[in-house]
C-alpha cells in the first residue's frame, strides 16, 4: 500500500479491526460493479470483508458512508466511465464531507495514483491484488484524513482467497486461479490482473466443503484461464474436478473462463465420465475465426486446430453445448478474414456468443498496430455476425421445445409466482413453482424456447 501520509506498515489484521470496531454504529457501503464474474466475485468479497468492520452493504449511494466503483477495463473507455460516476457523487460529497469514495478493480490496477490526482472526489485507490486490505484501507482513510493508493501485485505470498460471500445462495462462484500469462495482443488482463497464480487444491476442496455446508449445490469455478489450473503439486484441472465430484457433496460444477488450448482429450473424458456432476456446457472463446487474425492476436491455434478441438469436445462430450467470445474489426482484419469468422458459426453450433467490436487497451500490442479498422466498418460486421447468430440461435434452441430439463431452482419470485433456475446445459428456465423448491433439482418441460431463455412448467 502506499499512501499520501503513511506506507503499508499497516500490520492489522481484519479480525483484530472487526473486533475494535463490533461496538460501533452500523455504516452502509455502496459497490457499483462492472465487468465479468470475477468482479462479481470480488464485490462479494468486498462487502463481506467491510461486514468485519461494521459497514453493510446498502442499495443507494445516497445511503451510504463509503461508496466503491468496482471497475474494468476490458471494455471501451473504462476510465473516462470512472471519471464521471465518481463525478456523478461529487454534490453526495458536497452534503456530507464524511463519505468516502474509492476505485478498485482493474481500472484501479491500471491508473493507481494518477486517478486520485485526476479525480479530487476519489478518496482512494485499490487494485485486484489488494482487495483483502479494504477494512485497512477504509479505516486509514477516514481516521488519518488521507488518500490512499494500494495497487501492487503481491508476486511472492501464497494466492489465498478463501470464498468471502454473505449469501451464497444456491449457486455461487469459486475462484481458483488469478491472472493469465498469455498475452493475448488485445489482452489487457495480463497486465490488471497480473501473471497467473493458482490457488492450493486442499483450501479449494475445503473452501467447497464449507460452501455446501451452507446449502450450495452448485458451484462454477472462475479464473482468467481456468483449465491452466496448477496446484504447488503439479496437479491440473482436471485433477482438480475429480477431486471436487469425489471430496465434497456438490451436485453441480461449472467453470469459466477455459481457453482452448488447454482442452485435452483427458479433461473431455472427466467430464464425460463425470457428466452427473460437473455440466456439459463449454465456453470455448474463439476470438476470430482466421488463422491470421489467431496469429496476430498471439492465441495459440490455427482455425483448423480450434475446430478440431471443437469436435473434439462435441463427440467425445455427448450432449455438451457450447458459446464463445468474437472480436470483429481486429487490426489489419479484411472482409475475407471476417467471413471467416461468420463462417465459424456453421462449423460449431454455438448457442449463444459474446461479440464485440475491437477498441484498444492500454498497455496491449494491437493498441500500436497502425491498420486499424475504421469504426463503421466494425460496427458492420458485428451487426452481421448477431444477425446470422440469431437465425443459427433461433434453430439450435428450438430443439429444446418438448424437452424435459433437470434444472437447479436458484429463486422464487413472489411478485409472480416464478421460479429461475439453470438446466445441464447453462440454459436460463423460467417457471411458476413455489419457494419450498429453490435448492431443489426439479425436472422441467419446455414450452417455449427463445434463443437466451426457456419457459416451460414442472412435471
Ligand atoms: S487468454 Fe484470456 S485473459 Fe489471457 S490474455 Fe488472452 S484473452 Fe486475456
């Protein structure tokens, strides 16, 4: 941590704070999150770590004492959109000096100090290694009356994060590895979440333990690169799956992000072989479909050997489905190039797909690659690729229609009577139930497919 006043010579750890701090009044934070799963996670984290410290989680900025932009930079103009939320509760500082408002997230990681110099409303600064030192952070900051910025990777201690969450719920996230050292050209993770680092296999299947303990049946396991998994023992991914279905009563696994070139035909059998448990979803992130583009991108495959391991996953995982991340308008991308990835999509029958025009990122090597594509161009293909999705879409859901689905109820809304829950195969399942049912696994028939959801009733 480094501070304006002080350095981090802050020793204290957070139960020694949460117990000077249990007598006094109750406060309320405000997190705004944006990003992936992994920020979701780290929201989690954070409210129950200022739980230790008597700030509870409260739904307005208006309402609360400490207010946090939890931030990421994988999309376009991620600091400016830091810039003007903080602004936004400039007049909320203005009517009570005693609020504090940070950054976190890989924004934070990014632009450490300079945001504090650049946006005066912004009291401190954290980054994604530093988010265990909030209650420190928070505590300094209010008693000494200082900024602070904490965003320096910890390259040398053991990569500890037992799951932190209030309510977990039914289903909830596990994160075991951090970090990615692929270097993907438009990539800026490597760089605000840092070089990969897993954590040790025996706090995994104890931290699951303990999760089921508290009524999870399902848990999906998050990473920047999820199946680079390695414990300090050499165990890999696949290990680590094994020993989750047998060392703990989960019903369900799920995992995010894999990259395809850490698929192995030995991780498609575990999960065939294990097809009970762990769910035959697979997130398989194309990112282009042309061999050059993949090169210029530094992914790692050919088009050919992304297809392979595709089919791969499809015989050898019966019944799997799949979705996958698309950029369009990569540098140097030509209209030939970009069919390549349209043509992507009739080669692997990808249900749904995440896709996004490219825009640069700090730090990454496309940034200073001089053939970049105009954005009308971009926005062109990115409108022509959801559209041939959503006719492939349209045809691939269908099938669900007629079907009966064993689905997870996570919630029971009671404004409707409805109940939302997950099939196998990652589908959002709507229908009317009762709330004696969320936990259970229910068999559902489906009614009515549209592409991102399904609505059907329980037999
Ligand atoms: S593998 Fe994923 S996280 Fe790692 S650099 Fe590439 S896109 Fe980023």
């Amino acid at each position: 941590m480094q501070t304006d006043k002080s350095n981090d010579q802050t020793n204290v750890s957070t139960s020694t704070v949460a117990n000077a701090e249990t007598k006094a009044a109750r406060e309320g934070v405000f997190i705004s999150t944006y990003g992936c799963q992994m920020n979701v996670h780290d929201t989690d984290r954070m409210h129950a770590l200022l739980e230790m410290i008597n700030i509870e989680q409260v739904g307005r900025p208006e309402d609360a004492s400490v207010i946090i932009i939890n931030s990421c930079s994988v999309r376009e103009k991620a600091v400016h959109k830091v810039h003007s939320e903080a602004g936004r509760y400039r007049k909320l500082k203005n009517k009570n000096p005693n609020l504090k408002i940070g950054v976190g997230g890989c924004v934070g990681q990014q632009e450490k100090g300079n945001l504090l110099k650049d946006v005066p409303v912004l009291d401190f600064v954290f980054g994604t290694d530093t988010i265990d030192k909030l209650p420190q952070i928070v505590q300094e900051v209010r008693k000494q009356n200082t900024k602070i910025t904490s965003a320096r990777f910890d390259h040398v201690s053991p990569y500890q994060i037992e799951t932190l969450i209030k309510n977990p719920g039914v289903a909830t996230f596990v994160n075991i590895m951090k970090g990615c050292d692929n270097f993907c050209t438009f990539c800026v993770v490597p760089f605000t979440r840092g070089r990969e680092r897993s954590r040790n296999i025996e706090e995994i299947i104890q931290d699951v333990q303990k999760l089921t303990l508290r009524g999870v049946k399902e848990v999906t396991l998050i990473g920047q690169n999820v199946n680079s998994y390695k414990s300090d023992h050499g165990e890999g991914f696949g290990d680590l799956l094994l020993r989750l279905t047998k060392e703990t009563n989960l019903e369900r696994i799920r995992y995010t992000t894999p990259h395809p070139k850490d698929f192995n035909i030995e991780l498609a059998h575990i999960m065939r072989d294990h097809r009970e448990k762990i769910m035959e979803y697979i997130h398989l992130p194309a990112q282009s479909g042309n061999t050059e583009i993949l090169e210029r991108m530094n992914r790692g495959y050919t088009r050919e050997e992304y297809l392979a391991k595709a089919k791969m996953l499809q015989s050898e995982v019966p019944g799997a489905t799949f979705s996958t991340d698309l950029i369009v308008g990569f540098p140097g991308e030509t209209e030939a190039q970009f069919e390549d990835t349209l043509s992507l999509l009739d080669e692997v029958p990808f249900e749904s797909i995440y896709a996004f025009k490219y825009s640069p990122r700090p730090f990454t090597k496309a940034a200073k690659f001089l053939d970049q594509v105009p954005e009308d161009i971009k926005s062109e293909r990115l409108t022509r690729l959801f559209a041939k999705h959503r006719e492939i879409a349209h045809n691939l859901t269908r099938k669900y229609e007629g079907a009966t689905l064993r689905v997870l109820v996570e919630e029971y809304h009671e404004s409707d009577g409805g109940c939302f829950g997950r099939s196998t195969q990652n589908k959002s399942i709507h229908f009317k139930g009762s709330p004696e049912l969320v936990g259970q696994t229910v068999n559902v028939k489906i009614n009515c497919a549209y592409p991102s959801t399904l609505h059907g009733e329980i037999v």
